[in-house]
C-alpha cells in the first residue's frame, strides 16, 4: 500500500518537474506585460495541486516578475485586483487603495445557468457550452459599453487559459463589494421587473427585451415565448397596430404569462452568467494576463474585443503541435476547436496536448 501510494506520488512529482520545466522553457523565451501599478499588487503562486500556495508577494517592476517567472516557472501567478501600500503585509496591515473590476466567465456556470446538460467532465469544455461562454462575454462587453458608458480601451478582454474569459475594467471606478454584487445581479439578469416603459429606445434591460420580441416577430419565430398557435395568428392578423403600441411601451395586448416568458427568454438571451464570487471579492487574487495556466498549458492571453467572435483555442496554445509525447491518459471526449478523445491507456499526443492532459490530471508521462 505504501509503496503503491509513493509510486503514485513520485509519479505526480515527474509530471510537475516536467511541465515546470515546459513552462521555464516559455518563461523564458516570452516577456509578460505586468499589471498596471505592479508594484502596488499583491502576488500570489500555486503549485499543481493548489492554484494559490503562497502569498503576499510584490515585485518592483515588470522586469523582476519578469525575472522571477524565468526563475521559477510559477505553476500558476495570479495578482491582486486591489492595489495596496504594503501588497507584501499580512491581509490587515496591506491599507487597500482601491480595487479593480474584474469579470470571470466560466463554461460550467453558463452550462448551469442555460440547462446546457453538459455530459462530459467538468473538467473540459464541449462545443455547446463553449459557444455559449463567448457569446456571455459579448453580452457582457455589450452591457458594459451600452449601459455603462464605457469604451473599447476601458474593457480588457483575456482567455482564462481554461475554459473561459475575464474581463478587466481598466478604469479607476471605486465600489464596494455591495454595489459589486448589484451590477452582477443586473448583468446576469436577476433583476425585479415590471413591464412598464419596455420600449425599443429604452436603455438597459427593458429595450432589450423589447428589441428582441421586435426581432423574434420579424423573423416569425414567435415560439421561443411559448405563445400558441392561435394566439400567434392574432398577433400577425394586428401586426402594424402591435408593433406601433410595443414602440409606444404598450404590451397589453399579451396575458400576464406571456409577458413573464417574453422576459425570461430575453435574460436567457442575455443574461452575461459572471461569477458574482470572482467580482465581489475586493481582495482576489486573479490570473495574470499572458501568463500560463496551470489548468491546461495555455496562456491566458489578452484578446482584442473585435477577436472575441472567432475564439480558438489554437490562439492560446503555447506548446509544440508537431513534437509528439507518449502519455497513459484517461479520460474522455473533450472540445478545443475539435473534439479529442476518449483515451485509455498508452497514447502518443502533440506536445501541447500532452501537456494539456496532464495539467487536468487525467494523464501522467509514459
Ligand atoms: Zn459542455
């Protein structure tokens, strides 16, 4: 038994060294961007087994974390959103400065949200919740340019080198963990809702759900808001009157349970599924942008809002696609731009998908 649980741990100290080593060869050979006002931030490490192992670290400069990846090929880094006068002091002696606003998007709360029923491992992504995940984050860049005022160069967009992406607010805009929680809640739609003023030129959620009824009628798939068929003729048969009243803010043409399927179908449409945890935490310690995930081997790399729309996965592989490497996997079918797998037993992958499977622990070196 004990020699059997030390094979097992020798074998998952292989694994670490080796993609250790993989991600030193990136480190250096790749310089990464540090975070604005870096030496005001709080670093953080985490080996394969725990994303944050250590702590209240800081670095001077983009140079010394520059450095200190070469040096140490973190498994994961991650920085805090706050900046600090003592990023390097126990928790309650940091004096917090203020803190940033940071989105986190991930496949399974977005498979959760839209009943996606997902049969794979969470782990992984599929095709579908994939999809999904990208089009939250447009809703979300939408919602904040539309009904926050921001603009393209305020938003910073990065894969999480997993399974989704965070969305940084590169703008001084101080808010309480409170008020955090509010625009998550409104965001993602749990919002209280009468039907009043729900005109096509409204702002926020309201003209959304009235362009989108506008848009569904248009296109004669008035089925999403459970109407029936009879119900459906009527509202054709009075077409220009119904769409003149809808402009007018004027729904009372619809029973009370049509209205609430028109707004629950317009949030699913919607709604940006952010992890309300990952934004209302002042203190988080978040993925750096360009560095490697310890999750998958990719990096989480900025991306340009106008390349959101084409994601691939392919854009965030860092590790050779041709070299091949002999691993024992396990584990089953799973999405990058392509499904892959089942494997079982001994199996020759590119590189970057070698390591992949070993990050998620579902493959070890053969
Ligand atoms: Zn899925």
């Amino acid at each position: 038994m004990d020699e059997k649980m030390n094979e097992k741990t020798n074998e998952k100290v292989n694994e670490e060294i080796f993609v250790r080593k993989k991600f030193q060869e990136y480190y250096s050979s790749h310089y990464v961007k540090g975070p604005k006002y870096i030496s005001s931030r709080e670093f953080g490490f985490g080996t394969f087994d725990k994303k944050i192992e250590s702590r209240h670290f800081s670095f001077s400069s983009e140079y010394e974390l520059n450095s200190y990846l070469k040096r140490n090929a973190p498994i994961y880094i991650s920085y805090s959103v706050a900046k600090y006068r003592y990023p390097t002091a126990r928790m309650d002696k940091k004096e917090m400065i203020s803190s940033d606003i940071v989105f986190d998007i991930d496949a399974n709360e977005v498979a959760g949200f839209h009943k996606l029923n997902c049969d794979h491992d969470k782990k992984f992504v599929c095709e579908k919740c994939f999809e999904k995940t990208i089009e939250c984050t447009q809703n979300l860049i939408d919602f904040l340019k539309e009904d926050f005022g921001l603009s393209n160069d305020e938003i910073e967009v990065n894969s999480s080198g997993n399974r989704g992406f965070h969305v940084h607010i590169i703008k001084d805009i101080d808010l309480d963990s409170n008020a955090r929680r509010k625009i998550c809640n409104y965001l993602n739609g749990n919002i209280q809702f009468i039907f009043e003023n729900v005109r096509p030129n409204s702002g926020g959620w309201k003209g959304r759900i009235a362009n989108f009824f506008l848009d569904k009628l248009r296109k004669g798939e008035l089925k999403v808001f459970r109407i029936n068929k009879k119900k459906i003729n009527e509202i054709y048969q009075n077409i220009t009157k119904l769409q003149k009243n809808i402009e007018e803010g004027n729904w009372s043409f619809f029973s009370k349970r049509i209205l609430e399927n028109i707004k629950r179908a317009s949030i699913e449409k919607y709604s940006c599924c952010v992890d309300q945890q990952v934004t209302i935490d002042l203190t988080k310690l978040i993925r750096l942008p360009d560095s490697l995930h310890g999750e998958t081997g990719f990096v989480a790399k900025r991306i340009k809002i106008s390349d959101l729309d084409s994601f691939k996965f392919e854009k965030i592989i860092v590790f050779s696609q041709e070299n091949k490497i002999k691993v024992k996997a396990d584990c089953g079918k799973f999405f990058l731009d392509e499904y892959f797998g089942p494997y079982k037993g001994e199996v020759e992958l590119p590189e970057y998908l070698a390591i992949y499977l070993i990050c998620k622990k579902v493959a070890s070196l053969a």
